[in-house]
C-alpha cells in the first residue's frame, strides 16, 4: 500500500519523505518549524488523497533565506 493509505506522510517542504516514522531522520537542527495539516488541507497543498493528513518539516535553510527577502516581498 502507498504511504497515504497507512501513515501521516512527512513533507520536507515540497518533497515528500515517507511515513511518520521519517521524522526520526531528520536532525533537529535543520528544522525551523514543523506543521501539521489534515486530510483536507493537506490534499489542497499537495493535491493527492492523503487520508490521514500531513506534517510539513520546514528546513532552516528556507526559514533563513524567508527572513533574508527585503520587506514588501510576497513569500510563498
């Protein structure tokens, strides 16, 4: 069965990584933020069936980078 069948499936930013359990391989320093979407909201961010709902890992990388755009600037 696909990831979306059986688990949360876990987001770093746009590509997906796998089941719930993927969360365990990600260093806590590389993390800025964590969000956690339900089936609904996650199908419209993704746009696949996700039954279970998302989370969402936000790098420090993209935080950094957000906190870099000139003020004014539309981010995503």
């Amino acid at each position: 069965l696909p990831v979306e069948a059986i688990s949360l499936v876990v987001y770093v930013g746009d590509e997906k990584v796998g089941a719930i359990e993927t969360l365990r391989d990600i260093a806590i320093p590389e993390v800025s933020e964590i969000r956690f979407y339900d089936a609904h909201d996650a199908r419209r961010r993704w746009g696949v069936d996700l039954k279970y709902g998302a989370i969402e890992v936000v790098p420090a990388s993209s935080a950094t980078s957000q906190l870099d755009q000139p003020a004014g600037v539309a981010r995503q």
